[in-house]
C-alpha cells in the first residue's frame, strides 16, 4: 500500500540534534542550573550563619579562643561586625541567586571571594569551620561560574 504525501512517515525525519527554543536542556546546563540553585540556598545558609557567628563575636569576647599566634589579629567585636554585614550582603545575594536575578550572578561571586578571605583571616579564632565555610564559598563560585542562564532554559 503507497503511503499519501500528507500522512506521516513511520520513520523519523529528524534525525539532526535538536535545536531552537523547543529544544530540552543538555544534562550539563541542567547540571548548572541544579548547581546555581543549590548555590543560592548555601548562599542564604552562609549568610545566615555568617550574622550568627557576628553575633556572638559582638555580644561576648570570649566566645571564640584564639588559636595560636596569627599575623591578622583583629579584635573580635570588629570581626563582629565585620560578619554581620557581609553576612546580611551574602543572604541577600542568595535571595536574588535563587530568583534569578541578573545582578546576583556576578554579585555572588565577588561575595564568596570576600568570604574566603573574612573566614582565612578568621581561622585563628574557628579554624575548622572557617575551613568548611572556605569549601562551601569554593563550591557556590564554581557553580555560579559554570551557570550561562540563556543556555540552562532554552
């Protein structure tokens, strides 16, 4: 039996990759894009307990010990505030991170640099937590880095 011009084939045409904005996202951009939400919440979750630890270094000096002699000594209650405002920038950059703001790409980067070094001059007072907080500011600036939002929703 002929087939008519105007019924479909059994057999695909399109064989190519598909393209255009109908198209799904690569496993890779879904990765990205997976990886830039998961950034936002450590974004917030650092923020959060970047306020708490200021906090604390604020309302007593001898929260934190001091762990051996270290060059950037600083007192605690200027670490204090120190933490307090980068803390309420990086909740605020997570906030705009997760509703995908077009500032808060670059925005988040900047402000995981600078938690790295607040948390590698910090280290004498939380040594192991500064070093958590340093991994987890390394992840979000990879993440952040990788996420090219016009390809992650096309």
């Amino acid at each position: 039996m002929s087939q008519d011009a105007s019924q479909p084939s059994d057999t695909p045409q399109d064989t190519g990759a598909r393209t255009g904005a109908g198209a799904p996202p690569s496993r890779k951009s879904a990765w990205a894009a997976g990886g830039v939400t998961f950034a936002g919440v450590l974004m917030g979750m650092n923020g959060i307990l970047h306020i708490l630890q200021g906090i604390a270094a604020i309302a007593k000096d001898d929260v934190y010990a001091l762990v051996g002699d270290y060059t950037y000594r600083i007192n605690l209650t200027g670490w204090g505030w120190i933490l307090v405002m980068l803390g309420a920038v990086t909740a605020v950059t997570g906030w705009g991170i997760l509703t995908r703001e077009a500032w808060a790409r670059l925005t988040g980067i900047l402000i995981a640099a600078l938690s790295i070094i607040a948390q590698f001059m910090f280290l004498p007072y939380a040594p192991l937590w500064g070093l958590i907080v340093i991994a987890v500011d390394l992840f979000v600036i990879w993440a952040l880095s990788v996420y090219k939002p016009d390809t992650a929703h096309a």
